[in-house]
C-alpha cells in the first residue's frame, strides 16, 4: 500500500513521470496495455482480501479498450509477501519499482479512468517488457482456464 507521502517518492523514482492536473485530461489520455499506473483503490466497500488505497497496477485491457471506454481491467501490485503461485508474476527494480513485488492476477479489477488521478495527477510508472507481459499474459490464461 501507498500512502499519500510516497507517492512524491513513486513520481521521483527511477523513470516515473507525474502529469499534473493542468498538464492531462484522464478523458484524453494514451493508456495502454502494459503500463505501470499509480492508481486510487479506495478503501469502501473492500472485503476480506481485495486490495484498497493507492498502489500500482499494471494495465491488462487492450489498447482500443484503453482508447474508447471509461474502464480499464488492472491488476494491482503488491510488496508483500505472497504464496508463490503461478497466476502471481515477479516484478522489481527492473521494472522501475522501489522494491521487489508480486503482480496478482487473481485480483484483477475493473476500474474507472478516473481512479488513476491521485491529486489531481496521473503517475506513470513504467512500461513492462515483452518478456515480463508474455509472463503476465501466461498467468492471465491459468487464472481464467485457458490452458
């Protein structure tokens, strides 16, 4: 989880970028398959596991998604410690995160462009590998059965 005095430290990381609220419009941003986003969970409504407050998240719709509809299917980023399962992907330094953590596909979410706004900003992180997205992409299809 991310509090609010860490995300200056998330935009100041290596190669994070942090538009400001005068500089993009949510409505008119490129978001694209891949990218590593702060994103807004929000704390209401959570049951039991799900994953709230701000945290990174990985983009896993497809780009013509991304570009017409209001929604975009995220799976959030943790740096807790995990069960080691095959529907989770190592992610670390190499992907431009403070340290090292777990992409959790079983908790894959729907969410509102809107939520990527943190204070008026969106933060970008990253962009992952091909390699780690065809990781990721073979953990999607075990946790949805399509192998």
């Amino acid at each position: 989880m991310i509090v609010k005095s860490q995300v200056a430290n998330v935009a100041n990381s290596t190669n994070a970028q942090c538009y400001r609220k005068e500089e993009v419009d949510w409505r008119n941003w490129e978001f694209r398959r891949g990218e590593i986003y702060l994103i807004n969970f929000g704390d209401e409504g959570i049951i039991g596991s799900e994953y709230k407050n701000k945290r990174p998240a990985v983009i896993l719709s497809n780009d013509m998604n991304n570009k017409y509809s209001e929604i975009l299917q995220v799976a959030p980023i943790t740096s807790q410690k995990k069960t080691n399962l095959p529907v989770h992907v190592k992610l670390g330094i190499e992907d431009k995160l403070l340290k090292e953590s777990i992409l959790s596909i079983e908790q894959t979410r729907c969410i509102s462009k809107k939520r990527i706004l943190i204070g008026g900003s969106i933060i970008r992180i990253a962009k992952l590998s091909k390699n780690k997205m065809d990781l990721i992409d073979t953990a999607i299809k075990i946790q949805f059965g399509l192998v």
